[in-house]
C-alpha cells in the first residue's frame, strides 16, 4: 500500500450535488468515506460495464450508510462522480 493519499477531485455533477450537502451528518459521512478511498484508492469494488475508460468504483460504508463512485487516474487522483445516501 502505498503511505501517500491519493488526491481527491470531484466531477462537475458531484461537485454540483456537493453544494447541496448541509447536515453535520451527511458532511462527517462524505468525509470518513473520503478518507478511506483516499488511503486505498483500490478498496471499493470495480462496477461491471465499459472498460474502454477508467475503471468506475463503488466504495459503500454501511455504518454511514453512503456510497461513493470513482475512478482513479494513472495520477492516483480519485475523482469522484457520486455520492448516494443508502
């Protein structure tokens, strides 16, 4: 494993959605789950479909009851394209 975090970035959608985040709850969600892919960007798992791109990954915390979707860049830059409240 490698000791650096991966650097995080958001799409335009997810950024957008972000905006809407308010409660101390939903912002302490994003952010354990955020920490987590961060250390290990290969931790949630490869969603089936297309692999002509960069591989799309669900990370789920079930004691936040979130779920997060990536990719990671050759850079190991993760950058997020949702964030679901399960």
């Amino acid at each position: 494993m490698n000791p650096r975090r991966a650097r995080i970035a958001f799409s335009d959608s997810a950024a957008k959605h972000l905006e809407n985040i308010t409660t101390e709850r939903e912002i302490h969600a994003l952010d354990r789950a955020l920490v987590v892919i961060s250390v290990d960007p290969g931790i949630g798992e490869p969603i089936p479909g297309d692999t002509t791109g960069p591989r799309l990954r669900q990370y789920a915390d079930e004691l936040e009851a979130v779920r997060v979707l990536y990719f990671v860049t050759a850079l190991r830059t993760v950058v997020v394209v949702a964030y679901i409240e399960v």
